[in-house]
C-alpha cells in the first residue's frame, strides 16, 4: 500500500508536457503551456523542479514514439525526482493500458504522478479508479479523432487534395494548393522515362545521368537505382495523385502498413504532369514485366527485378542438365559484325571437365554441352516450321490423330481396369463386413475370423497397390485428347518462313521450349495450345522450373498438378524427327554470307513434339 508522504516536504518536481501536432497554433499553445507549468510551479512553495520535459508534435497514443517521455521514466528510475506534474490526463497518454501501467511503475519507483486539471495524485486510495476513467475517456476521445481524421481524408481524396510538402523531383513546393513545374528538373525527369522505355535498365539510368551532370531533388549530381525506381513509379509526373499507398493498424499503435501497388488509388490531379499517359503507362508496364513476385521462407512474397532477357532463344533453350542458355559473343567477324552463341549456365560456372579429370576428381555431374553458335539455332528454327507448317503439314495432322487415338484408347483401357479392381475392393469390404456379423452371432469361433479376415485384409492391401500403380501410369498419360480443330487452326496461320530467320514474335507464339538433349540432338516442343498465356509463352526455361515448383506448392505435398503448362512441359508428344545435312547446313551459311567450316560440322538431329 502506496502511502502519501508529508504534503509539507520538499519536493523534486519533474514537468511533463506535450502538444500533438506542429502546426503553428498548436506550438504557440505550446509556448503558453510552458510558461503556465511555471506559474503552477511557482504557486508551490515545496516544489523544486529539477527536470522539464516537452514532447513537440508527438501523439499520445503510444510512449514508445515519445522520446522526452522516455527519458522522464528513466530518469524516474534512477531516482532524480519524486514528483511528476502534467495538465491532464490527455497530455500524459491516450492509451488507459499505458497510463495505469507507467503510473504504477512510478509508484514502484516512488515516484507520485499529479493530473492538474483533473485534481488526480496518483498515491491517493481512489487515484487509480479516477485515473482509470479519466484515461478511458481520453482513449475514448483519440479514437473519435482517428475518425474523424479518416473522414476528412476521404473527403480530401474526392477533392483531389495534394499531401506533402510538395518537395518533389521536376516540382518546385506547392503554390496555392498545386504543383509548379520546374523546367531543370523536369528535363531530368522526362530523360529519365525516356531511357528506360528505350531499353535501359536502372544501374544505366544512374550511369547516364551522371554523364549529363544531371541533378536530382537536393541539387546533387548522385543517383541510386532506388531513386530511380521511386520516379518510375510515381504516377504524380503523369498528372495523378496516389493515395491508400499506406494505413494505419489502429488508432493506439499507429503503425503504418504498407499497401500492395494494386491497391493504390489514383485520383486525376489539377496540376499539368510532366510526362504523357501514354508513356507512363509504357514505362509502368514494361516494370512490372521486369518484375517476379518470390516468396520467402517467412512466407512474405516480395518482388524483384530480373534483366529483359538478350535474345528469345535465352527465353526458350534448355540444356539436358536443367539449367537456362546465356548469350555470348562468339567472335567478330571482319565486317566489324558480332556472331553470338549460346552456352549452358551450369557448364559455364563450373570446373571444367578436363581440369577435374586431369586432377583425379570426379567430373561425373558436370555439363559437358558444348556452345551453339546463333546461326545454327536460326537454321533449325527455320527447318522446324518449313517441315511443320509446309512440307510436312499433313503428316503432323496425321501423328496428332495419332496421338488421340492411342491416348483415348489407353485412356478406355485404364478406366475398365480401374473399374474391375474397384469391383474386388467392393467384395472384399463386403466379405469382412460378413465375417465380423458371423462371429458376432457366433457362428465362428474368433481364431477363424482373424485368419480369414486377416487374409481379405491382404488381399484389400495389394488391390490398392495395384490401383495405385495404375493411377499413377495414368498420371503419366496425357491429361486430355488433343484438340485437333485448334491444332489445324494453328497451323492454318500464315508464318514467314522465307527470310533465313524466324520473326520473334512468332517463335515466342509457336515455340515453349527447345531442349539440347545432346550435342547433336534437340528437342523442339512446340506451343499448339488454344489458351496458354502470353506471359508463360515468353517464360525462361529457370522461370518454367520456378512455375512448376509452384503448381506443386500450390496443389500441396502430395497434390496432383494440373495446370496447362504443367501438362505441356512434362507430357510433351514427339511428332517427327529429322536431321539437318551438311549440305544443308553449308547452304545456309553461303545465304547469310558466313564462312562454312564442313569438317567440324556434325549433322543435327531434331525432334518436334507438342
């Protein structure tokens, strides 16, 4: 029990204060809160103060943001005053589970709380019950101006009111309640939207800026990629204002949480935008092209950027190890024109194969494809749909019927089958049900009834084995019949094979994957789906790995994954194969103006699926 001492002692006074905002009425009530702390003070013969505190536009919902307030309770700690004196309740908190629980630690320390105002000393018998209500009204009353405020930001939004203090790049501060465009900076804004929808990436971007002296908000010739993204995305130089791009957790924490890009609300602004719709718009897409969402180990999905990939074939080429093809430059040719190539990722990090063996390591998991030069991919691409879409059209109709015909007639084998088994289990459940009455009526002596349940029970076990293994045969299969209609469709499409390369645009539409079974053979699957999305068309081999691995996390553990690119990538039907000639191979080269070398050249040999 807390007991008051002599009302007639000195005592060491602490003076705590606080306004809540900056604003120039608050600070100049703040002002005359200070001099009325020392008229208060003055009017008590018995005080000493020895430490004053103030926090300056600060909120009351928590202590944890109030550092003055922090310091006074430790100071309390270690004993330098007895006394602590505030205006009000308010003033002190706005959270009744911090007031009772600091003013109790005060008590502990020794250390009295007096509430003005409200007449409160904390070390009276009933000071906690009036503090109790008194801080329930006060947390009462922050929570009426949360809503208020929420209230006033909506109408805020619908009015198109600009926030900030409008220190902004390509902006000069706000000037009767709109932005006023600053030619310098917009300049520097402009190139920056520039150089990015013509292809460079945000290190580029930096480098550029520093090259032209460019400065940025603060009069600085320093960029970051950071900064750089931050212009990128803000809508505010396309002439509109975000909002929702944050919210608070509750009226007491008031912790900010930041809201997915999604959920941005963007409000058409009175100001005049520095760059057009139409190419923030460009921008905006081409970033979020660049950008893959991961999820972490701690469950939180993040986004990251990834480099626009330097050729479609680094998108498409897969090698038999599983890793990804990069692009290199083979050589330069005399003209002054670079010849690329492509290698495996994997045998491109690793030791090599040579140095392994000469040092007596094992060089059993190491690639040993070799690089492709372009011009050969070109050449196979080429042959591909000459032979699909012209020589051969006919004949790849012929092997996709094939195909249904042979997956529609396994299909009907494999569900009789699992009917038959289905039957079995059926009567053996049936015959241990019967087992189980026969010998609860007595009719068989317990001994007989677990031998020859013990048998059906066996028996149930290896039918489920079998209807299992069948299962997952048929998982193997392919999920549907193909769809021919689409299939002709498909290859009813004009494509221009004429030129001695296939266009991009069509190789990304007709072509999933090419994977380098060896250094001769190569499996081309083609994409003769009716609906695969566009962005799994232009997906590399590392992000189709990536997509899979999430179709299994998606389905769960043991889940069964059925997805379109799943089924295409792990079902793929071979069509026909070919091999590309020598002669074949020299002829080409004399039309793209390459030199042949014919005693290096081995023929190809290429498979097409579907």
């Amino acid at each position: 029990m807390f007991e008051r001492l002599d009302a007639g002692r000195i005592r060491q006074v602490a003076i705590y204060g606080r306004v809540s905002t900056e604003h120039e009425a608050q600070l100049s009530a703040f002002a005359n809160q200070q001099k009325w702390y020392e008229e208060i003070a003055a009017q008590h013969k018995d005080w000493l103060i020895v430490g004053r505190y103030y926090d300056e536009g600060i909120t009351g919902t928590s202590v944890e943001k109030r550092p003055s307030f922090m310091r006074m309770l430790e100071d309390a700690r270690q004993g330098k005053f007895d006394l602590v004196i505030t205006r009000e309740v308010c003033r002190f908190a706005r959270n009744t589970v911090d007031t009772l629980t600091i003013t109790r630690e005060l008590k502990r320390a020794g250390v009295e709380v007096y509430f003005i105002r409200d007449n409160i000393w904390t070390m009276d018998s009933d000071g906690e019950l009036r503090l109790s209500l008194m801080a329930t009204l006060a947390q009462e009353e922050s929570r009426k101006i949360s809503e208020r405020v929420l209230a006033g930001q909506r109408i805020s939004r619908k009015n198109g009111t600009l926030y900030g203090n409008g220190n902004i790049l390509g902006y000069d501060d706000l000037v009767d309640g709109n932005y006023v465009i600053n030619a310098q900076q917009a300049y520097t804004v402009r190139k920056i939207f520039e150089l990015y929808v013509g292809g460079m990436g945000y290190k580029q971007i930096c480098a550029e800026l520093t090259r032209m002296g460019c400065e940025n908000a603060h009069g600085e010739v320093k960029w970051s990629v950071e900064r750089i993204g931050r212009i990128l995305r803000n809508a505010t130089y396309k002439g509109y204002i975000g909002y929702n791009k944050s919210c608070s957790d509750g009226f007491l924490t008031q912790k900010r949480v930041n809201h997915r890009e999604e959920d941005f609300v963007y409000v058409k602004g009175k100001f005049e935008p520095i760059v057009s719709e139409e190419l923030w718009d460009r921008c905006e897409a081409l970033r979020r092209k660049k950008s893959t969402p991961l999820t972490g180990p701690d469950g939180k999905t993040r986004k990251f950027m990834r480099k626009e990939p330097q050729s479609v074939w680094t998108e498409k080429l897969r090698c038999s190890c599983g890793s990804a093809f990069r692009r290199f430059v083979w050589r330069t040719n005399a003209d002054g024109r670079k010849a690329y190539g492509f290698e495996c990722y994997r045998q491109k990090r690793q030791v090599s194969r040579r140095y392994l063996e000469a040092h007596g390591l094992d060089a059993s998991t190491v690639c040993h494809s070799k690089s492709i030069p372009a011009w050969q991919i070109d050449l196979m691409a080429r042959t591909v749909f000459r032979r699909v879409w012209g020589q051969q059209k006919e004949a790849v109709l012929m092997a996709c019927r094939m195909i249904e015909q042979c997956a529609a007639q396994s299909g009907d084998n494999t569900a009789a089958l699992l009917k038959a088994l289905e039957k079995q289990q059926a009567q053996l459940m049936k015959k241990q049900e019967g087992l189980r009455e026969m010998c609860a009526l007595g009719m068989i002596s317990r001994e007989v009834f677990l031998q020859d349940n013990g048998k059906a029970a066996q028996e149930l076990a290896e039918l489920q084995k079998k209807v299992e293994d069948l299962q997952a045969q048929s998982a193997e299969m392919p999920v549907s019949a193909l769809d021919m209609k689409q299939i002709r469709q498909t290859l009813d499409q004009w494509v221009d094979f004429s030129g001695t390369a296939i266009a991009e645009e069509v190789i990304r539409q007709f072509i999933l994957q090419v994977v380098v079974v060896d250094d001769d053979t190569f499996n081309w699957t083609l994409n003769f789906a009716r609906d695969m999305p566009a962005d799994q068309q232009r997906m590399s081999p590392s992000a189709i790995a990536l997509q899979l691995y999430r179709d299994q996390q998606s389905a769960g553990q043991d889940g069964e994954i059925d997805t379109q690119l799943s089924r295409h990538i792990t079902n793929p039907q071979p069509l026909l194969t070919f091999t590309i000639t020598r002669e074949e191979a020299r002829d080409y080269c004399q039309e793209i103006g390459l030199k042949f070398f014919g005693k290096k050249w081995r023929d190809k040999t290429i498979i097409v699926s579907i």
